[in-house]
C-alpha cells in the first residue's frame, strides 16, 4: 500500500509478537530496518530470517532501560545509514502483580523499559529524523483505562501517551509523533489473560475476537505514511471496541 523504499525504521523491542509484525510490515514496503531487543540472538535470528543479505535489515542487542544503549544504536545509525525516518517504541514488559504487595523493583523494572526507554530512545533518535519522518509510541488500552494486577504497565503506558503529546508539540512541524494503543493481540504477551478470563473478554469486545498483529502493524504503517500528514499528538485505539464497552 504504501512506498518506504529508501526510508529507514529503527523498532525497539523488535523481537516481540507485535514488533515483529511492525518490522515485517516496513521491511515489506521497503524499508529498511534496525531492530533491536534485550534479546540480541532472538532478534538476530529474525533479522536474518526477513532479510538473509542483511542489506537492508540489521539486529542490534539494546536494554530499553539504558540510555547508553540507546545512544550507541543512534551512533550506529547514524555512521551505516545517515539518518532516520521511522521510530517505534516498541520494548515493553507486562508482569502480573498486585500494587499491595508490588515491590520497589517490580515498579521500577517496568519504569525502566516502558517509560525510560520510550525517552531515552526517543531523545537519542530526534537528531537524527529527517524533515517529513514519524514517531510511533506503543501505548496501551490499559494506559487509559487502569488495569487490575497491573499498575505498574497502566501507569507506564498512561505516561507515554502524555509524553507523545509533549514530543509532538517540540518536534512539529517537521516530525509528526503519534501514538498506538492494542487492547487484546493475539500475541503470548496475552495468552494468560486470556486463560483465565477469554470467554468474558471477547464477549466485552463488539468485534468479538482477539486482533492481529499484523493490524496493529498496518496501522503504525498509516500513521508514517503521507496518507496520516495531517495527524500528530494522536492516539489510535486498536481493540475492536473493547475501549468502550467494558
């Protein structure tokens, strides 16, 4: 649908079930592709598996809670393809724990990833995005919403939204800074949510099915396309209407 040829994405957390379908999506358009993740082999393996010359796809390890980490791969970007267009926060963590008996490193373990690596990711990337490029920030139904056994991701989350809004306002006019909230993906991320409460769940949901990831994928792929120009400091729920029925 859309033409990324000769633009280039850099996806953190690029080895998760919604990540992949992201990275896959771009690198299909023609993108090419950094992808990073804690988890340096896994992200390599797909790497290689979307793109065995390694021409236009590249697998890099990066903890998402370090800002070192962050600038390294901007250096590396920046030295292998000059600059940037695409960004999409994608790393994340989502642990089951209720705040009563959430301990001081459970809180701040998922501030780390969700949120500290939303901005030192973001704040590494800026000088390098090109005039026209996008920032798509993986947010959360639950960041708007609350979430039980999950405070600490909610809060996180609900953070990213506002702090979208912010980047949006400093990086406008020549970068545009969106946001993307999946409620219920078909991803393992979900798997024991649904375990315990699926039936329940999908009937909350008008659409009555869990999404795809490859939806969210087409539409973090709009929100960098020319056809979403116009939108920035947005939010685009994806969750077959779950948001406002439950």
């Amino acid at each position: 649908m859309f033409d990324f040829s000769g633009k280039t994405l850099w996806i953190t957390g690029a080895n998760g079930g919604i990540s992949r379908c992201v990275a896959r999506t771009f690198f299909e358009m023609g993108a090419s592709c950094i992808l990073t993740d804690l988890d340096a082999e896994g992200v390599s393996a797909f790497a290689r598996e979307l793109d065995p010359t390694g021409e236009r796809c590249v697998a890099i390890g990066q903890d998402a809670g370090s800002s070192a980490d962050a600038d390294r791969v901007a250096g590396f970007i920046k030295e292998r393809f000059g600059s940037l267009d695409f960004l999409v926060t994608g790393a994340g963590i989502y642990r089951d724990q209720l705040i009563e008996g959430m301990t001081d490193e459970q809180w701040r373990q998922t501030c780390a990833v969700n949120l500290d690596g939303v901005f030192f990711t973001c704040r590494a990337a800026t000088p390098l995005l090109n005039e026209g490029g996008a920032v798509v920030n993986v947010a959360s139904m639950s960041g708007h919403k609350g979430s039980y056994m999950h405070g600490h991701y909610a809060a996180t989350k609900g953070a990213v939204l506002a702090f979208t809004r912010t980047l949006a306002l400093e990086l406008a006019p020549r970068v545009r800074v969106n946001a993307v909230s999946p409620g219920l993906i078909d991803t393992p991320m979900v798997q024991p949510l649904m375990d315990m409460q699926g039936e329940q769940l999908l009937d909350l949901t008008p659409l009555k099915r869990l999404g795809a990831p490859e939806e969210v994928g087409n539409v973090v792929a709009f929100l960098c396309s020319p056809w979403a120009s116009f939108i920035t400091a947005e939010t685009v729920h994806i969750n077959g209407g779950l948001y406002v029925s439950s």
